[in-house]
C-alpha cells in the first residue's frame, strides 16, 4: 500500500473513532435529558437502543482503528 494510501486509512479510521464518540456522547446526553425531565420514569427504549448501537459502533471502530495500527505479524 502507498504512503497516501496509508494516510487516507489511518485519516478514515481516527474520523469512524471520533464520530462514534460523538454518538455515544450524544446519546448519553439524550438519556440524561430524558431522566433529569422525568426521574421516576424509566428510560425508553429507543433511547437506550440508540446508545447500545453508539457503544457498540465505538467499539467496532475502535478495534478497527487498533487493528490498523498495531505492528503486522
């Protein structure tokens, strides 16, 4: 693979990582939102699925991300 070959992958991958961040920060925002306007109700359920796809996408990302950059064997 070429050097800006490399540099277009590794610029990919740290962007997946910080987009994915952002989610998980957004939808932890939105389930706080949901529990500071209504304590004693539990939460919704598409809240909570939306940060267990923003979890789960972070984390996808972030082996990717390692997986790029950690030394080939």
């Amino acid at each position: 693979m070429n050097q800006r070959a490399t540099n277009g992958d590794e610029a990919a991958a740290v962007a997946r990582v910080a987009e994915a961040a952002r989610e998980v920060q957004a939808a932890s925002v939105a389930l706080e939102a949901h529990f500071n306007e209504a304590p004693a109700g539990g939460p919704p359920t598409l809240l909570l699925a939306r940060l267990a796809a923003a979890m789960s996408e972070l984390q996808q990302a972030r082996g990717s991300f390692d997986k790029l950059f950690s030394p080939e064997e």
